[in-house]
C-alpha cells in the first residue's frame, strides 16, 4: 500500500481526492493537512463514518512524522513552492496539482529533487480527457493551421485566461512554427470583443459563469470546414483518475517531474 497524505485537504479538491485515495485499493490515507478545519475527522468531509484521521496543520511536522510516500498538494499559490520544498528535503514525493508556480520556482523544485534523487510531480492540468485534447489539437494545427480556443471556467476562477488554453495555445505554436493567421488589421467595436491576442494571431476567448467548471474548445477553420476538438471536466471526479496515476508513478521517479503529459505519453 502505497502511504498518502493530502495537504489542501479541507478545499474543494482536496477533499476529492481524499475520497479518491480511501478507495482506491492500493493507496492509504495516512494523514490530512490545511490551514482550515484542524481537529476535524477526515470522515466528515469524505462522508464516510469515523476515520480517525484528523487534519492538522504543520506539513512539515506530519512529514517528519509519519513518513508517507506522497505528499498530494491542492492548496493555494502562495504557499505550494515552500510546500514543495518541505517535501522533497523530507524524502516525501511532493504530486502537486497547485498552479501558480512560477517557472524558475517549478525549475528550482526539480533541481533539488534531482539533487536529493526524489521523484515527484507538478501537474497544472490531472484531467487526461484535457492532456489528449492538447494532443490532438497539436496534431491538427499541423494540417490546419487557423485555430482559436474558447475556454470556460466556473466564474470563482480569477486568472485570464487558463493555465490549458496556455499550453494549448503554445504546443500549436510549436507545430505551426511561423505561421501568420487572421487579418494584419482590425478593430473592435468592443475592446476584447476578439478576445485575448496569443503569439502568431491565435486568438483566446474566456468565459466566465456560474454553473461551469473548467471547459475548452479549439475550433480549426479550413476551406469550406471546421473541426472542433472539446473537453469538458463536468465535475472535480474527471481529475482523480490523473491524480491516481501520478501518485504510483511519482514513486518510479527520481526527480520531479513538470506535466502528467510526460508520464502517459512520452
Ligand atoms: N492540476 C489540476 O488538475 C487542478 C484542478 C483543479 C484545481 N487545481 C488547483 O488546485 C488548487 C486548489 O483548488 P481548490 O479548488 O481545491 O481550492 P480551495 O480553495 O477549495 O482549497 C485550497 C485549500 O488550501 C488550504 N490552504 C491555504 N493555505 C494553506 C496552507 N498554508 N497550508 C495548508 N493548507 C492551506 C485552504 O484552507 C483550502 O482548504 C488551486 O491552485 C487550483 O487552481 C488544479
């Protein structure tokens, strides 16, 4: 059994995976972290009986502690580098879903864990439906070229626009090298109306409003045709299955790793 704890674990996402790992079959939940909710049982908020679990809130405690082989991380910002950090020179395997590290932050982690020889992952996006979507969009861009992306996001999101609608954006940038798309000029009659301007004329549409989670579509325009690729995460369920497998891949690894894509496609 693989030894788990979570750190966010009174959040949204924590508490999902939470469920996630208690029934997983090959994983236990050795412990709960946030700075939210301590002395909690973990079984009311993964609606299960008494667990004896508890949250607590001193990561590095709990890690000297308990000795896991993961440490999951769903918290904040502001808080996840240092997290990692604290994981990695106690020998835990940080899986860290947390956006927001900047890229010298992300590389930092990944020199040290390589240092210490501590495999690990940060993933921005853990739903495999979303990795695939980029997968195929880049393998289009290579025949259509002319592309913009809609993304939407439940309206408690406050970046503009996501992390995904990024990283599509620069994977068909990759493909389509120089590629020029849209008119040299135009104007908008409302500012925005074209929505956010990505390198090479890719255009970037955000929607924000309640009742969403996190969606995107990248629609190809060609001769006389579009092809239109989707994804949508419907719930935070459509994130565990990568959750899952980064957590048992996370323990071949020895270093820290950037993007589930590179554990299931590479
Ligand atoms: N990688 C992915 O696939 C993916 C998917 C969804 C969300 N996210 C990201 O996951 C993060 C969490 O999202 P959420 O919706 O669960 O947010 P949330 O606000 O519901 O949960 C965050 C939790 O972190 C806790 N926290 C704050 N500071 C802390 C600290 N210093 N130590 C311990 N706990 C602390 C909060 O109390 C809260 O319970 C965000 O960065 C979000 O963008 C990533």
């Amino acid at each position: 059994m693989l030894r788990v704890i979570v750190n966010g674990a009174y959040g949204r996402m924590g508490c999902e995976v939470m469920k996630a790992v208690w029934n997983s079959g090959d994983m236990e939940l050795v412990g709960a972290v946030d700075s939210a909710g301590t002395g909690t049982d973990i079984g009311t908020l993964i609606g299960v009986a008494h667990t004896g679990i508890i949250l607590e809130n001193n990561l590095e405690e709990m890690l000297r502690r308990l000795r896991p082989d993961v440490a999951v991380d769903f918290t904040t910002p502001h808080v996840v580098y240092q997290n990692c950090i604290t994981c990695i020179k106690c020998g835990v395997r940080p899986v860290v879903g947390t956006t927001g590290m900047s890229s010298g932050q992300i590389q930092e982690v990944i020199n040290l864990s390589q240092e210490l020889g501590v495999g690990g992952l940060i993933a921005p996006n853990f739903a495999i439906g979303a990795l695939l979507m980029i997968k195929f969009a880049t393998e289009a861009a290579r025949h259509m070229p002319n592309v913009e992306i809609i993304e939407l996001h439940h309206d408690q999101k406050i970046d503009a626009p996501s992390g995904t609608a990024i990283k599509t954006a620069e994977a068909i940038c990759e493909q389509r090298g120089d590629f020029q798309q849209g008119l040299a000029t135009q104007f908008e009659n409302i500012t925005g109306a074209r929505g956010g301007k990505f390198n090479g004329g890719i255009r970037i549409h955000s929607v924000r409003l309640p009742g969403l989670v996190a969606h995107q579509e990248v629609i190809f325009g060609g001769l006389g045709q579009t092809l239109t690729i989707k994804h949508d995460s419907i719930n935070r369920e459509s994130f565990m299955p990568g959750v899952l497998l980064g957590i048992r891949k996370a323990m071949h690894l020895e270093r820290v790793v950037y993007g589930l894509d590179k554990l299931l496609f590479d």
